[in-house]
C-alpha cells in the first residue's frame, strides 16, 4: 500500500494540520509520500520531508496552485492519486474543498472527516452532528479520505529525511481565478490547534463583551472561539465558529462562557480534555459535558478569572 | 437565466438521533423530518437572485424517497417555480446524488447551481464538489457572498483564517454557508400555490445512473458518553480545580 497525503499551507509553511494526516496514515501502514501544490512553496517541501515516516514529498510549484484553487489542485490530486491505494487529507476547508472534486474526478466515494482506522479499508466517522459514530467499509480501490485533526495526534515534525521529487505539468482548468483574501491576523494561536480555547455564546450580548475573554486568552494563550447562536446573533465573525458547521476542536482545555451547549456546538469541542463551562442557567445542557461548572453571571466571573490568573 | 437548487430531506436539526438497538442503523422512526438548514439558505438565495432580476426560472431537485415531495413544496412555497425528485428507496452516497443531478443538469442546462455546503444528517460535505468535477465546471463552496455579473460570478467563501473571494465563469455551483442570508418563511398564501406548481418524477433508472453503493456502514454505535463533572462554587475554586487537579494551567 502507498498512502498520498495532500499538504496543508500557505507557500510558505507546512501547516501543523497535516502532520495528523501522517497519523493516521501511519496507523494505515504503506509508504507514505506528501503532496506539496503550490507556488514558490520549495520551503514548504523541506519541512515535509523533515517530518518522521515520510518517505518522498511530491513538489508541484506553479501559479495554477498559489491559493489552491479546487478545480486546478482536485486535477493534480486526481492525476497523482491514481497510482495509490489511499489519498488523505486533513479536514481544512482547502481539505473540504479539494478532495470530493477530487475523488468524483476518480470516480470513488470519498470519506469525509475519519475519527479512527480499523483497517486499510474500514473507519469510524461521526454523522449526526457527532451523536452517531458509524463504521463503514470502502469498496473503491483507492479511498479519498478527509482526517478529522482532532482524532490523531500530531507525528513528529522532524526526525525524516525524504527525498524531494518536482512533479512536471500543470493542470490549469480555467474555471476560476483568486482575487482577494481576507485573512483576520491575530497573535493568538490557530483555534483548531490552540491548547486552550476560550469561547463565547449568545450570553456574551453584544460583539463589543468578546473583549471580556481577551485578557482571559492572552494569559492562558488561548485562542478565541464562539458558538454558532453568537455568529448568527452577528456578535463575531463565523470564522471563529466552533461547532459541527463551524471548527472542530479538541484542546486540553476549553472554557465554554455564556454557551447553553446545542447539540451542534458540542459536537465540534466534546473531545476537548478539560471543559469548562460558565453559565448563569444551572440547567444548560454545557453543564452535562463540563469537568467545571460555574454558575454565575459571566459578566462577573469573567473580570474575577482574568485576575485570579 | 435559470438556477437548479438542490436541496435534501433530513432530520430536523432539533432531533438527537440514537442509533437502534441492534446497531444496524440509525432510528429514524417518527422523527420529524425538515429541509436540510444548508439547502433553505441555497434556495433563499435562488429567490434572491430571481427577485433581482438575475435569474429567470428556479427549479428545485431532490433525490431521495417519495416523502422529499414535502421538502420539494417548502422550497416551491418560498419561490422555486418548478420541481424535479429522483425518486428512490435506497440511501444514496454522495457520489451517487451528484450523479444523478449531473444528470438532471444536463437536461436542464442551469447557469448557476445552488446547494447547502453539507448535509446535517451525512455530515458528508461532498455532494457539490463532486457535482461540480462530473460537470467540469467551477465551485465556490462555503459561500457567504453571490453577485453574479454577466457570465461571471463573484463569490466571498467562508475559509479557515477569514474570508476568500473568487471569481468564476458560469455556468458554476455554489454551495451555501450560514451567512449567505437568512431564509425567509413561506406564507400560507405561498404554500397554496405551491400545491399546484408542477412536480415530476423520475427515478435514477430512468436517468441511467447506477447507484451501487461503494461505501457500506457496517454499524453505529453512540459515542464515548462525557461524564458531568462537578460544579465549583465560584472562580477561586475553579482557578484551583484547573491548577491543582486537572494540571491544565500553571
């Protein structure tokens, strides 16, 4: 067996995401080789032969994959991918996009967001919104598979020493072009791979009370996230949305504040290792999955944890 | 300009299914049955477009069993003008709805193809990408931002750090996030009409598309229950439970 893992970057740095697709590969078992598509991204192609139990790295450099446009990248996936018996992923929305175009390109059933491995052709994966785990078994010869992130450890960054082979021809479908990109900067720490993750709901109020968990975050180096009920309300942007809609995350500890727990919202952080919840509503269901339950009112812990901090 | 909208019969997003007994599937059994959240905002935003003058006819698709009527008459109550179910008892996979509405897009020829970026009972998120590559045309999946101009689309996706806006060549399939707009509830006067709008059914036989499953669930089962904790009495205490028990901060 020989797995193809599709890199997750930004031309510059090989995002931490995709060492959870080296996992998973690893509890497969093959040969596995890393995907590298993008432009000016040499960099990015040293850093993914550095990372333990790669044997090649694959470096397609063209402009066609600067912002990994799904039709020109799913046709370089599906060109490549053909010769392996696995193709995986790890659920980032480049991930979402690319690999389905990619697997109807070979004509195979993907599998979205895979939690374990049984076998070479068997995972588990939520549906439901994480209520339900199902087991389901692949036929298709080669298996496109999304990796949930949260469900595999991060392997090694280095220890390899792969060999780096450039991949000649470009697939350019000319269905779609970049224009612009609106990428909020922050100093704190990506949600999805924050070891602390502190967030609000429709209790917070307003957009203008989220400055109440800044403190809160900046001394715990926690990343700030929300429940959907606060992006619908507009109080923050959706990329802050943790939730099965929204980002699925699992740190070591995550402090729901002003979140009731809907299904959906826990479905994206029950996996976290230590919850904390804060809620003035005794009987909000956060409380069923919370280590800590805090019943107060936010607006008056919040200040008192920033200081006990 | 016409606009197909796909849209899917799911459970309501209210419901918190259990799998049955014998693990076999899930228990489906008198649980109420809605539109899928992604789809409404897709047809939203097909009425939307035909509101402005964009679009000239809607034409709502589903595939799945006979009951999908009832989501093919909600998404006529809110504006579509016509509706198409592939009808069939078997639980398609996504590869398979994608083509079958292949099929159904080369009779009909759309210029734009709406759809909900994912389904809330699959959780799958593959059906549009996968339309999109049998079609060889453009996706801007994840929308939260539609302007078409002329034979070009504008479209602003929901990415991981923000946000993203590209610009495609119609014809082309957009698949709807939570912010593209907020769906407007069908009056009863619409609901009416609706009854009388046509609706025609075909069969994946018919359009020629084997459905073979290629993927098989062998069982569900209910995730690792979370165990409730404790409540703590105020912050002090909570600062100490994290530092001294849990270990997670210093």
């Amino acid at each position: 067996m020989s797995i193809l893992i599709v890199a997750e970057h930004d031309n510059s740095t090989l995002n931490v995401a995709t060492l959870n697709s080296v996992t998973a590969a690893g509890v497969i078992g093959g040969d596995v080789h890393i995907l590298v598509a993008g432009h000016g991204c040499s960099a990015v192609a040293d850093q993914a032969a550095q990372v333990m139990g790669v044997a090649k790295v694959l470096l397609a450099d063209s402009a066609a994959y600067a912002h990994a446009l799904a039709e020109n990248v799913a046709l370089l996936v599906a060109n490549l991918g053909a010769g392996y018996s696995h193709i995986l992923a790890t659920s980032t929305s480049n991930a979402k996009n690319i690999m389905p175009r990619a697997a109807a390109l070979l004509d195979v059933q993907a599998i979205s967001d895979i939690s374990a491995v049984v076998d070479a052709d068997t995972f588990k994966r939520p549906i439901y919104a994480g209520n339900v785990i199902a087991t389901v078994k692949s036929s298709d010869a080669i298996k496109v598979i999304v990796v949930r992130g949260t469900a595999f450890d991060a392997c090694p960054a280095e220890g390899g020493a792969a060999a780096i082979e450039a991949v000649t021809g470009e697939h350019d479908a000319g269905k779609s072009s970049f224009v612009s990109e609106a990428v909020a900067k922050s100093d704190r720490p990506e949600l999805t791979a924050a070891e602390v993750v502190i967030s609000g709901g429709r209790g917070m109020g307003n957009g203008e009370n989220f400055a109440l968990l800044d403190g809160i975050a900046d001394k715990l180096g926690a990343a700030i996230g929300a429940s959907r009920a606060a992006v619908d309300a507009g109080f923050v942007p959706n990329d802050m949305q943790v939730g099965q809609t929204g980002k699925i995350v699992a740190p070591d500890l995550y402090v729901a504040v002003g979140i009731s727990g809907a299904i959906q919202h826990l479905a994206g952080m029950k996996d976290s290792k230590v919850i904390v919840a804060i809620n003035k509503d005794e009987d909000a269901p956060i409380f069923s999955v919370a280590d800590y339950g805090l019943v107060a009112d936010l607006f008056d812990a919040l200040p008192e944890f920033e200081a006990a901090l | 300009m016409k606009v197909l909208v796909a849209v899917k019969r799911v459970v309501d997003y209210n419901v918190k299914v259990r799998p049955k007994a014998d693990g076999s599937g899930v228990d489906l059994a008198n649980v109420k049955m809605s539109i899928n959240p992604f789809c409404e905002i897709a047809v939203e935003e097909a009425v939307r477009l035909k509101e402005k003058g964009v679009a000239t006819e809607i034409v709502a698709v589903t595939v799945g069993a006979q009951q999908s009527q009832e989501q093919l008459r909600t998404a006529l109550a809110l504006g579509a003008d016509r509706a198409i179910l592939v009808s069939t008892d078997e639980t398609l996979e996504p590869l398979s709805i994608a083509k079958c509405l292949k099929a159904i897009c080369d009779a009909e020829s759309p210029d734009i193809i709406l759809m909900g970026k994912q389904a809330i009972d699959g959780d799958n998120n593959q059906t549009g990408q996968m339309l999109a590559a049998l079609m060889g045309i453009g996706q801007a999946t994840f929308a939260s931002e539609l302007v078409i101009d002329g034979a070009n689309a504008s479209v602003t996706r929901e990415v991981d750090g923000g946000l993203q806006t590209l610009t495609l060549s119609l014809p082309l399939i957009v698949t709807a996030d939570l912010r593209l707009n907020e769906p407007r509830y069908a009056s009863l006067p619409n609901i009416m009409k609706a009854k009388k709008k046509p609706l025609d059914n075909t069969t994946p036989a018919d359009l020629g598309v084997d459905v073979t499953p290629r993927v098989t669930q062998l069982s569900v089962e209910l995730p690792a229950e979370r165990q409730a904790g404790i409540k703590v009495d105020d912050v002090a205490q909570l600062v100490d439970k994290l530092k001294n028990e849990a270990k997670v901060i210093s």
